[in-house]
C-alpha cells in the first residue's frame, strides 16, 4: 500500500467547509483513495472512496488532482459532530478477500463555534 | 447508515469469567471483521471471516475464538477472560466485492478485573 502523508492536526468554524489534505505520491495505477474518521471512542466511519474522478456523497467530497498524487476530503459545513480523527488509506481495491484495515496517525478535526 | 450492532457496549467483569461479545449486521454482508484496539492507538484485527463457516485468524494473535453460523452473526468469545484482555472490540462487515469499505459497529469496552 502506498504510504500517505496527512497534517496531524486542524481547525474549522463550524458551518465553514474543512478541506482535510492527503499527499500520496507513491500511488500506483490500481490504487483506491479511502477516507475514514474516527470519533472519539467510537468505532471507525467510512466516509468515501475514489480512484480518479472526483466524487461526493452524502456526507462529503473527495478531490483527487490530475497526478493522483494527492487528495483533499472536503466536509461542505462542518459540525461540531465532524470533530475527530480523519484518516486517508491508500489501498488496492480487494474484492474477494477479507482486507485488513490499517490507519496512520491521520488528521485530527477539531470543530469550534 | 450503516446497520451493524454490538453488545454489550460496555463489560467489567473478573479475571476467569467466560464472556461472549456479540456482533450482528442486517446488511447481508459477506465478510466480517474482528479488531482490537487500545485508546489512542491502532486497530489490530483479530478475527475475519469470509463468509458461513469461514473464519481465520487475523494478524495480532488473540486468545479469543469466533464462529459464523449464520451470515448476519459473528460472535467472539473469550473462555477466561484475563485483564490482558482489557481493549475495546470492534465489529465490522463489508459487502461481497468491497473489502475496503468496512462499517463498524460501536464497539465493546472490555475491562477485566
């Protein structure tokens, strides 16, 4: 799995937009960008997923530049409730096999009033 | 939202008890997952299965045992708990072809006296 690279920490007014940053220069042709969060002493949350195209769901969007070689996660109007860890994963899509989930040390989202 | 349980939320209980961590999903979904995971630090899967009657041990060697007889139920069991055991358990499931998209449940905090 490539390696990614997230800034430890940042803030965001809550009903502003948080643009959390992911560098993944290392990443190869077949590998898939993943966002997840983790809230404090919950389980983790999957957010979104993307190979090239820019795509969006319900709960945010996900940017990837033209080189793949890095990728922003944007939470639209943040709230208190995004307050958490966030993780970007770079992983070759698995189909058929069980896959073990590994997070770095991710962005930590703190959202203030 | 994803629809996947775990009970009991919360378990203190002496050293040399057996206990049973319950995990279940409505979703159909395929694969199963059991990890560990201390606070402040990373998920270690324990536990997977592919599938009824599959499962396999994961990367961080546990003490627990888990079966799947049935495609929404993947129980965990530890036949004497030790205060080692003390973690929280996290459940999740992925759906047949997405291994990486993995929904957890809430987790159970296990603190063993």
């Amino acid at each position: 799995d490539a390696k990614t690279t997230q800034p430890p920490s940042m803030d965001c007014a809550e009903g502003r937009a948080a643009n959390l940053p992911c560098n993944h220069s290392t990443i190869s042709g077949n590998e898939y960008v993943y966002w997840y969060r983790q809230i404090h002493s919950q389980g983790p949350q999957y957010i979104i997923h993307g190979l090239k195209n820019n795509e969006t769901n319900e709960m945010a969007s996900l940017i990837i530049t033209e080189d793949r070689k890095s990728s922003t996660l944007i939470l639209p109007h943040a709230t208190l409730r995004d307050t958490a860890v966030y993780y970007c994963i770079v992983r070759v899509g698995t189909t058929g096999t069980a896959s073990k989930l590994t997070f770095g040390t991710g962005t930590r989202l703190q959202v203030t009033l | 939202e994803a629809d996947i349980y775990q009970t009991p939320r919360y378990l203190v209980i002496g050293t040399g008890k057996k206990i049973t961590l319950e995990c279940s999903q409505t979703m159909g979904h395929d694969k199963m997952y059991w990890y560990q995971q201390d606070p402040g630090m990373e998920l270690h899967l324990i536990h997977y299965s592919y599938g009824v009657n599959s499962t396999e041990k994961g990367d961080l060697s546990s003490e627990s045992t888990v079966s799947r007889i049935r495609t929404e139920h993947f129980p965990l069991t530890l036949e004497s708990a030790r205060p080692s055991h003390t973690s929280q358990y996290l459940c999740a499931s992925s759906p047949p072809g997405r291994a990486d998209t993995q929904y957890f449940g809430p987790g159970t905090r296990l603190t063993v006296l």
